[in-house]
C-alpha cells in the first residue's frame, strides 16, 4: 500500500442550481495531477459526489462524501473517498483515505487536503 497525501485547489467551473456543483483545479502530492469533480449537496451540509485525477501516466475516479461543518461563508467541510475506478497505471486502484477542506461560498473556491492509502 502506498501513503497518500495530497492538496488540492479547486475553482468552480459549473453551478446547476443550488445543489451540484462542479470544478477544476490541480492536485499536488502523491498523484499530482488536473481534478475535476462533481459535488451534490443535500440539505446544505451533505455532500457526495466523484473526483478525477488525471495524470500522465492514467485516471484515478473516487467517490466522495462528506459533510460540512457551518453554512458560513468560508465553511469548513470534512469527509471519507473511497477509490471507484482507474485507468492507465491505475486500472487496478484500490483504496481509501479522509479529506478536509474550506469552500469560500460567494466564489465556490475550495481547498482540500487528503490522506490515505491505496495499491495498483
């Protein structure tokens, strides 16, 4: 099993509604790379949703979800992913890890750290 330990930045790329929300952004870490998401919230404070990560070297898809921690401007939020699926160098990704993170919520930035681990 490999540690994982990433940081990622994200902008809002797409809003539907009050409730899906998806970005782009980078991944610095363990598996650098652009991430995209969609994220659904539910009730305000629930969120579920995929991540990419896409690399030179393949994709890494996992389902996240969470829950956050005010409905202030700059909300806190916290959470589990799981590993859905790969391709490349991570067709045979398994593994799971815990994130935090802060969503500015006029701008729908976010900033998230993660750690976990995983094989391929």
């Amino acid at each position: 099993m490999t540690r994982i330990h990433e940081h990622v930045a994200l902008k809002l790329l797409k809003r539907s509604g009050s409730s899906v929300f998806e970005h782009t952004g980078r991944a610095t870490g363990t598996v650098a790379g652009s991430v995209r998401s969609r994220i659904t919230l539910s009730h305000s404070v629930l969120l579920r949703g995929t991540v990419t990560i896409s690399t030179s070297k393949g994709k890494l898809r996992l389902d996240v979800s969470g829950r956050a921690r005010s409905i202030e401007l700059r909300t806190k939020f916290d959470g589990t992913a799981r590993i859905a699926g790969g391709s490349g160098r991570y067709a045979d990704a398994h593994g799971s890890g815990t994130f935090t993170g802060v969503v500015n919520r006029s701008t729908w930035a976010a900033t998230i750290d993660a750690t976990g681990s995983f094989s391929y």
